[in-house]
C-alpha cells in the first residue's frame, strides 16, 4: 500500500508540474472519492463546520484537520495538503489574488490554519457510468460546468454565500437511473438538487458557468444540476478572511477511497428516488421515493371509488393527483376555487360538495407554509367568507384564508388578477385548484349534470385558467366527479363519450392535472393527504429544500398531521353550510344524506380509510 501510494504521489506531482488538467489526473484513479479543500484560520474552523452541517448537500464534510496538520487522517496516507492539489487559489481579504501550484511557501502561516475536506461531485461520476448514464462532460473531456444560483444556504456564523451547482446534462430516459446511483453517495453530494430550466435556480445562460466548462447537451438530454463544493469558495469570499486557501476548481484532492465506500447509505428499494416531470412550462421534475409514489397511487384508487356507478372510472388518468400533489408542493402561493350552483331553483343555489374539500386543502397547505387564497362568485363572497370564519372558529382550520371575488372587466382582467401590474413574469399565484367548480363548455354556457343552463349564475373564473395557461410558471388542477368542472376538459373527450348528457356540459376549460373522483371533496381530502405524505418523505424533503438546512422536526409533522382530514372536521363543515342554506348535492348512494346534516356510512367509510393509507 505504501509503495502505491507513493507511486501515485509522484504521478500527481508529475501532472501538477506537467500543468495538465483534472480530467488526466482523475483518470489515474477513476471512480475515487475526490475532495474539495478550504484553509482557513482556526479562529473561523468552528463556524465553518456548522455551515457545512447545515448545508450538507454542497459541503459534505469528509475530514476536518487538527490546526496545522498537513495530512488528511484516514483519507489519503501520507498525503501532504500543500502539495496534492494540482493548483490552488489563495484569497486575501475574500478577493481571489493568485493561483499556485504548491502552498509550500505558506508553510508558515498554515501552521494556524485547519483544513477542511469537502466530498466533490467527481466522485460519482463512475456511479453514473455504472448506471448507464452518460457523462457529457467526460465525453467532450472538459470540466463540468459550476453555476452560482439564487439559493441561498443557511447562515452560520460569519459564513453565508449563494450555493453553487453542477450541471450534467442527463438523457429524458436515464433521470430515475441518475437520480438512484447518486443518492446512494450522499458524501459526494448525493441526488440533484434541481432537475428542469435553469431559472428556477436563477441561472439565467447555461452556455455561460461560473467555473469550469461550458458542456453541450444532446436532442432529448435534461439539464441535472448537483450541489457543489465550489459552495466553499463563495462561502471564503463573503466571510472575507485574511488570509485563505481553497482549492482550484476542478483541480480537487483525490483521496485513497472508492466514492462508494465512503458513503454509509444503503439504499432500500422503497427509499429509491424517481423522478416525476410536473411542468413543461418551464420544465421542471420533482423527486419522491418510490414508497411515497406507491402510496399516493393508492390514495389515487380509493378516491375513484364510484358508488353511484355513473361511470366515472372512465375519465380517470393515472397519477393526476402525485404530479399535482408535487407541483403544489413545490409552490409558493396557491389559488383555489370552488363553488356549483346545482340547485339553481333555491337561494342559495350552492351544494355542499366543493367548499369541505377546498378548506381542507387549504388548511394543509397552509401548514406547510404556503400562501393561499380562495376565490368564489361575487353573489355567494359574503357567505362563504362567513363559512370561513365559522370554519377557523370549530377548528376545522387553523386560521383564516382570505376568500375574494374575480370579475371580468375587459381583455386583460385575469392577467392583472393573476399577475402583478399585469407583467406574466411576476404571477402572483404559481397554483390554480379548481375543486367541483362550475365550468364552461364549449358552447360557452355552464350545465349542471342534467343538461340545465346555469351561466347566470356563475363568474368566469375559468377565464383566470386560460389564462394562467399561457404564463409561464402557473400551473393548473382541476378535481371533479362528473366532468362539467372547470379543469376536467383535459378528459373532455371520455366526459363526451362516457357521461350522461356529456356531449352538451363536458367543460371545454382544461387544467394541466385533472383528478377525477367519486365525489369531488374526496379529491380535496386526498390532496391534503397526498402533501403529507410527500412532505414526510425524506427524499422529496431533501429535494424540495435543495438538500439544505435540517430534517424534517416531530413538531412539524404534529403539525401536519393535525392539518388531515377527520369525520368529525368533515360533520363540522356540514353543520357550517346547512346553517347558511347550502344545501346537499349529492344523493345518499353518492356519500351524503339529502338532508346535508348525516353522513352515508360510505363517506365516512372514505375519510377513515383515507387518513389510515396517509398514516400507514
């Protein structure tokens, strides 16, 4: 052993001095764990590990060193850190002043310095090959491609900076393949942080890195961005130290370690990642395990459940609720509507079924940090806003979502509703829901399941779907039980096919996620339920917060769980509608009583096994 090693000490000194680049020097010892190194002052080494324990993804801490010590403990025997990265950066005051080939002539003052050894993305490049998954970078012999972006890592001490990525441009058909082979490896950055448009991460020209080589990506490749150690190197210009050293990107340490090795993750097939594309436009892929994806497809089938035998089953589309379940998971602020004028004769002409299932979602979502507003019909604002506040009151919900009207007052109303000054690059919503939602049919007016006309009746909120479609970054859902739903005209074919009356009230108004269930509030209590459940998940979790700050807390999922829907909260909710008149739309063999005060054991059959799925 300590023959090879210092035959491979002598190689890399060999192609330090030789000037050559990282990708020669790796091939010396393929498939290595590999180090990204940052020096500093003692007086900042305490700090600078709780950064990197709190942003683990870029700054997976392999070894931190005693103060002045020049070897690198149990990673490389006899390595000697001034002299075993190819090139160095040396940084006075955070401002990059040279690049060197050895730190010999600092020998000095690195005898108050400790070293920090950081796992590089490099390491798994052989896990990727192994998989099957080209490396373009290794195929084109350049360096891969670092990017600076608009995710800020958590704060420690004097340490703060932008996080840094690397981007592997990865074929359409490999992503799960991608994704698997480097969670596995967590201390050389593990799984991507972001999958789709660089945008998202405020990178805004992939031609243009910030570090190493711009990489070309082939027809039907998926730009795959990984944490990176480069991190490091923003994180010493913010602090802005004396004096420090860092090394050169793409110039790493090499370790004596197979990448695989170092790891401690043993990957169970139920905590595999797979990848879900949730949005084209722009595109974007979302990561859950594969335990997460099986139990919402259960959740899935039991809401489809169709105890009035309508045929429902006929317009169902697999996985409609986990792409929209991800894509709100990924959202910042959430728009929901709901509200069918069933019972056109009375006054109020609402059902019941709709406004439980939205409140429902809004609670969860609200819990898991989200901004949410509900807009209805401008006749029925004052009364579902008192709905709202008798909902806070029995503790349906925690506190109150703000309930507001849209009304159409020219071409370009739901621009502005739905984005600041009207601009589509600043949308005030990033989700749409529309939850057993009155919608428009082709022919332009809106029907009832037995053919009746009831557009007077209905705003044209279906005008802030058309056009939350043509902006970039809305996406859309719509949940409903018989097809005439605003959103359901994504299934608008089956509906005119399969459905009573269906050629006449199928709605013309697609949403890009249409979730079809036996009764519509159903789908809102599977929403709520399928949030829990990917938020639980450690892999959509690390993902979803860029593998960034800590894990999940038990006072978070308290909180969460509090948030699930309940019988009880589901009898509470009808009391609150029955005492304004709502009345109940749904014939007992559909899961609600006439008389909208009881439930239909079949309902509450649903909610239970609902909430024991959710909490297996």
């Amino acid at each position: 052993m300590g023959l090879l090693k210092c035959a491979t000490n002598f190689l890399c000194r060999a192609v330090r001095l030789k000037g050559l680049k990282y990708s020669t020097r790796a091939k010396m010892k393929p498939g290595y764990q590999q180090a990204n190194v940052v020096i500093l002052h003692k007086d900042l080494a305490d700090d600078f590990e709780a950064f990197c324990r709190a942003n683990s993804s870029p700054l997976p801490l392999l070894y931190r060193s005693k103060c002045g010590e020049w070897s690198s403990g149990p990673l490389a025997t006899g390595s000697d850190i001034r002299e075993d990265c190819p090139e160095y950066c040396v940084f006075e005051n955070g401002v990059l002043m040279k690049k060197v080939a050895s730190l010999s002539s600092y020998t000095p003052q690195l005898q108050d310095m400790v070293t920090f050894y950081l796992g590089c993305s490099f390491g798994f490049e052989s896990a990727l090959k192994a998989a099957g998954v080209p490396v373009r970078n290794v195929e084109q012999g350049k360096n891969v491609s670092m990017y600076k972006t608009s995710v800020a890592c958590i704060r420690a001490g004097q340490f703060h900076c932008p996080m840094v990525v690397t981007m592997r441009p990865v074929p359409e058909d490999k992503l799960d393949a991608a994704a698997q082979s480097t969670h596995a490896i967590p201390l050389a950055h593990g799984g991507p942080v972001h999958i789709g448009d660089p945008k998202l991460l405020g990178i805004q020209d992939l031609s243009q890195p910030d570090y190493g080589d711009s990489v070309e990506q082939c027809p039907g490749d998926v730009p795959v961005f990984w944490a990176c150690g480069i991190t490091g190197v923003e994180a010493v210009q913010s602090c802005k130290p004396t004096l420090a050293f860092t090394h050169s990107p793409g110039c790493m340490f090499i370790t004596d370690q197979k990448a695989e090795t170092i790891s401690p993750l043993t990957l169970e097939p139920a905590h595999c990642p797979l990848t879900i594309c949730i949005s084209q436009n722009p595109q974007h892929y979302s990561i859950a395990s594969k335990r997460a994806v099986q139990q919402i497809r259960v959740i899935e089938e039991l809401v489809v459940e169709d105890p009035g035998s309508r045929g429902i089953r006929a317009l169902f589309l697999q996985d409609e609720l986990l792409k929209a379940c991800l894509s709100l998971s990924h959202s910042s602020s959430v728009l929901i509507t709901t509200g069918f004028p069933t019972h056109y004769m009375h006054n109020p002409p609402e059902e019941t079924d709709g406004p439980p299932g939205a409140i429902a979602m809004a609670a969860m979502l609200q819990a898991l940090g989200k901004e949410v507003v509900i807009v209805t019909d401008g006749r029925a604002l004052e009364m579902n806003q008192h709905i709202m506040q008798d909902a806070v009151e029995k503790g349906v919900i925690k506190t109150a979502v703000p309930v507001i009207s849209f009304q159409s007052e020219g071409p370009d109303s739901a621009l502005h509703f739905l984005c600041h000054d009207g601009d589509p690059t600043k949308p005030r919503f990033d989700h749409l829901v529309a939850i057993e939602r009155s919608g428009r049919a082709t022919d332009g007016n809106y029907y009832n399941m037995r053919g009746v006309n009831i557009k007077h009746l209905v705003d044209p909120i279906d005008d802030l779907f058309t056009t939350a479609s043509t902006i970039a970054g809305i996406t859309t859902t719509g949940i409903g039980d018989g097809g005439n739903e605003l959103g359901m005209g994504k299934v608008k074919a089956a509906v005119k096919a399969y459905m009573p009356n269906g050629k006449l009230i199928a709605c013309d108004v697609a949403a890009d996620f249409a979730i079809t269930t036996g009764v519509s509030n159903w789908g809102g209590y599977a929403v709520a339920c399928a949030l829990y459940v990917l938020n639980l998940c450690p892999v959509h979790w690390r993902y979803l917060h860029s593998g960034l700050g800590p894990s999940l807390t038990p006072d978070q999922q308290s909180l969460w769980m509090a948030c699930l829907p309940t019988v009880a909260k589901e009898e509470e909710m009808l009391h609150i509608l029955v005492k304004y008149g709502v009345r109940s739309g749904k014939t007992a063999n559909l899961g609600l009583e006439v008389d909208g005060l009881t439930f239909h054991p079949y309902h509450s059959d649903i909610i239970q096994r609902l909430r024991n799925l959710t909490l297996a």
